[in-house]
C-alpha cells in the first residue's frame, strides 16, 4: 500500500494503481488500499471502476461515510445524478454534518443545474 502511495504522489498513478489492485485482488486488502485505489480511479477519469471499488469498500466498512461518498462522485461524473444523490444521503446518514458530504452535495446541484 505504501509504495502504491509514493508512486501516486511522485506521478507513476498507473503504476499506483496496478500496486493497489495487486494488495486489493485477494479481497483481503486493507480498506484504505481499497479507498484509495477508488480515488486514483476517480482522479484518472475511471468513474466505473471507482464504483466498483466504492461498493467493495462499502461492504468492507459499511458504517464509514467514505464509501457512500466515493460512491456518489463516481455516479455524479457519470451523470446519475439521481443515484448520487441517494449515496449523498447515506453519507449525511452515516456522518451527519461532514463537509465532505456537503461538497458533494453541492457538487450534485451544480451538475443538476440548481446552483
């Protein structure tokens, strides 16, 4: 996982995320391996294969808002909006009044056009 992290941050992000899909392929990744590879995913353009990872986090740790937020911005870039709004609210759910979530939220409305 480590060396997954430095490759992203010194710009190697497909190497990054060939790393973490090796910790995460047994299913026996550490969550944060799992979260991580969702978010490069979603930071390269992959918004299918971050939902992928967003719905395997989910079941890792079902009570973490992360997932439902990864979740929501992975469907938010793909245009289902209606579905990221639903995966917002289960993140305001899990964690009433985190920013993270009001940024999606937000980010949501913009995409809808009421904003």
């Amino acid at each position: 996982h480590n060396v997954a992290v430095i490759k992203a941050i010194s710009g190697d992000r497909d190497g990054a995320i060939q790393d973490l899909r090796e910790v995460t392929a047994s299913g026996k990744g550490l969550a944060q391996s799992i979260l991580c590879l969702g978010s490069l995913l979603l930071d390269e353009d992959r918004s299918v294969e971050a939902l992928e990872a967003a719905q395997v986090f989910q079941t890792v740790l079902p009570k973490d808002p992360a997932g439902p937020l990864l979740e929501g911005d992975s469907l938010r870039t793909q245009g289902r909006l209606d579905e990221a709004w639903i995966a917002s609210e289960e993140a305001e759910r899990l964690a009433p009044g985190d920013a993270r979530t009001r940024v999606l939220k937000g980010r949501i409305a913009i995409a809808h056009g009421k904003i």
